[in-house]
C-alpha cells in the first residue's frame, strides 16, 4: 500500500507539472492582452442610432472568413472620432438618411492577416466580387494592401449612408455565386446602402471617389457622404469613396492591436 500511494503521489506530481506548463502560458497570455487606451470608445455608447455592418467578422470581405482580432461586431473608435461622427449623423438624420460602418478600429494583427492573405497567391476565393480585374500579384504594389493601416490608429472609419427607414442586408452566404463589386446595384451582393457605384472594399479604380466614370445618383450619394463628413474634420482617401480619417488624430503615430472586443474597454467604460 505504501508502495503504491508513493507512485500514485509521485505520478500526481508530475501531471499537475505537465499541466501548469501547458495552462500557465494561455493563462498568462489571456492576463496580458492588450486594452484600449481610456479615450477609446464603443461608438454605440456615444451614438447608438449609427448602423454597423462589421463586414470584417464575417465571411463576406476579400479574405473569405473573419479576420483575426474581430472577436465582435463592434466598432470602436477614440472618442474624438466617435463624437464627429455623432454630429454627421444629426445632420444626415434630418435628410432622411443614416450612416452605417463597415470598419473602424482595426488590430494590427488583422493587418496581419490581410498581408498573409495577399501573399498565398493561390487563394482567390473571393476574386470575382472584390477584385475581379485586378491579378493578385499588384495588390501590394497598387495599394490595396499595407503592412500598417490608418484604422489601427483609432479614428479612421469605413462607412456608406443608408436611407431611412433602413432595411437590413439579407446574409451573405459562404459559397454563394460572387457577383463584381463594380456591377449595377441591382445585381452585385445586395446592400441596404444607396448606391455608391460599386460596393464596400472593391478593388478597382471606379472606387476612387471622384472617378470621373461616376455620375449622377452615384456621384451625388458619394458626394453627400464626402461633404457631410469633411465639414466636421473628417479626411476622405481618394482612392476609396468609403474611406474617412477624423482629424486631428490623436494618436498619429501609434498603431495598436488590442481585440475587437467590449473586452478591451471594460475598464473605462
């Protein structure tokens, strides 16, 4: 009996070993992760009338799945950033619109995963709706993928305006037929949006917002949504009719990686 309980300890010992080496690391991993600085915000808490479509913890984006540090459906932003936008949605509301993000905020290891994604040239599962005319080898070398992006500085945005009342955007479904960005709205992946020319991360030159093959409805949408913002500090890129940065940032130069996650701001809100 002796014998035995003395193995039985010692066979204890050395399973609670094993298993404080293998627990420990995730355990302390899960302490260490990083939280939003205090300014940071969930922009629902600041405007909840704002609609959000967070496209990236989806399937229904260029990469084909969601995409690492989008562990919710949430936009965050600094507060700065969040309350202009607030003012723009006043002012949009009473015209019978609303805004609606697609991103916001967006971890560095997201970026991460952007960069590996463009890098497997052999993964092109969502080529035909997001970028169709474009060979995969130029996504680098045209700009539609960087190592940093402005997002992860904490006041740049992705959005479109929808007109009230707003009807939801049906699912997308993985597998389903991929239709071009660029298409006519009625038959490109149905969005409650107004028609901006071509959908939400499309690849392609017509997404410029002033390109000049954009006219009409299209233009005046693209416009409405560029004026209204610019008056309250907001920078729009060029190259993508969605694309918006508040100004001035208040962290210009930091490029942060704390989750998508109510998690990250618990402590300050």
């Amino acid at each position: 009996m002796t014998r035995l309980s003395t193995t039985a300890r010692r066979l204890a010992v050395t399973l609670a070993t094993l298993l404080a080496v293998t627990v420990a690391p995730a355990t302390a991993q899960a302490k260490t992760e990083p939280k939003a600085p205090k300014d940071f915000v969930a922009l629902r808490t600041v405007d909840p009338t704002i609609v959000q479509e967070m496209r990236y913890f989806t399937p229904h984006n260029f990469v084909g799945e969601r995409i690492d540090g989008y562990r919710q459906p949430l936009c965050i932003l600094t507060r700065p950033a969040a309350q202009a936008l607030h003012k723009a949605q006043q002012r949009l509301l009473r015209q019978g619109y609303t805004l609606k993000v697609y991103d916001c905020y967006r971890p560095q290891r997201a970026v991460d995963h952007f960069v590996r994604w463009a890098e497997d040239l052999d993964d092109e599962a969502m080529k035909d709706e997001f970028y169709p005319n474009v060979d995969k080898t130029r996504l680098f070398l045209d700009g539609y993928i960087a190592e940093k992006s402005g997002h992860s500085r904490g006041s740049t945005m992705d959005l479109t305006i929808v007109k009230l009342p707003a009807k939801p955007t049906r699912p997308y479904l993985p597998g389903e037929p991929l239709v071009p960005c660029y298409a006519p709205k009625g038959e490109r992946f149905p969005d409650n949006s107004v028609d901006m020319g071509t959908g939400f991360d499309c690849f392609d030159t017509l997404s410029l917002t002033l390109d000049p093959r954009i006219q009409g409805e299209q233009r005046a949408n693209r416009l409405l949504l560029k004026s209204t913002l610019e008056a309250l500090g907001f920078v729009n890129l060029a190259e993508e009719w969605w694309h918006y940065t508040y100004k001035p940032e208040p962290y210009p130069d930091t490029f942060f990686d704390f989750p998508v996650s109510s998690k990250s701001l618990t402590k300050h809100e």
